[in-house]
C-alpha cells in the first residue's frame, strides 16, 4: 500500500482478498478497477459527532464525495484477525491516519522523487559491505 502511494497509485478496494504474495515474498495487488491517483483523492479525518441519534443512523450522517477516503476505516476492509490489525497498527499505523497521505499528495504535487526500495536498507547495506573472498 505504501509503495503504490509513493508512485501516485491508490488502490481504492482494500479488501484482503485483493492482494497475494509471491513466490519471492513481495505483496501484489490485484484488483485493478478500483485504482487511482493518490492526487485525486480527498483524504479526510472521521467526522465526530455529539448527536447519538446521528451515531445510530443507519446511512451516513455526513457529506461523503466520490473522492473522499477515510484512511482511519482502512482496517475494517482488510479483516485482520486481532493479532494482525496489532502488528499491522504497529508496523503501519501511518496508513491509518489522513496526514500521512496529505504529506504523498503535497510531495508529488512538489514534484519530489518519492524512491521505493525493493529491499530494507539494512540489508542492502550487509551485501554490499561483506567481506570480499579475494
């Protein structure tokens, strides 16, 4: 999720059922329909509310627009069990949260380089310094 964001691509249907790991251990997406421009998006915090008959209403009580995501409802979607919503709250709580993705769309509206690395810096580091066998 975070490496679509980071190339401007927003994967709209975050059920689980939408991604698969491969052989080599790298997450895919597959659900291709849904997908679009994190820059076109409006990403927006949970309205809270005092009224407890606005709680109860079975339809949304606020103005929701085509474009407008809630990142905070992320996990509803992707029905972890609770040990996976903890590790994945710990792990990538920032997806969870508007800001993270108002800071993608302000650095792509910038025009910054926003690099994905295929592997973890630490073990990038470790190949590259290993002890030469000359």
């Amino acid at each position: 999720i975070r490496d679509l964001a980071l190339s401007n691509i927003f994967a709209g249907d975050l059920l689980l059922k939408n991604f698969g790991v491969t052989r080599h251990g790298r997450v895919i997406f597959y659900d291709y329909d849904e997908l679009c421009q994190v820059t076109d998006c409006r990403f927006r915090e949970m309205p809270q509310t005092d009224n407890d008959e606005d709680e109860m209403r079975g339809e949304t009580w606020f103005y929701v627009a085509d474009n407008d995501v809630f990142p905070e409802t992320f996990l509803n979607f992707l029905a972890f069990s609770d040990a996976q919503r903890e590790l994945f709250r710990r792990t990538h709580g920032d997806l969870l949260e508007a800001d993270f993705w108002r800071g993608i769309q302000q650095r792509v509206k910038d025009g910054a380089v926003l690099e994905i690395l295929p592997y973890r810096p630490r073990r990038i580091g470790q190949s590259l310094n290993a002890p030469s066998s000359s």
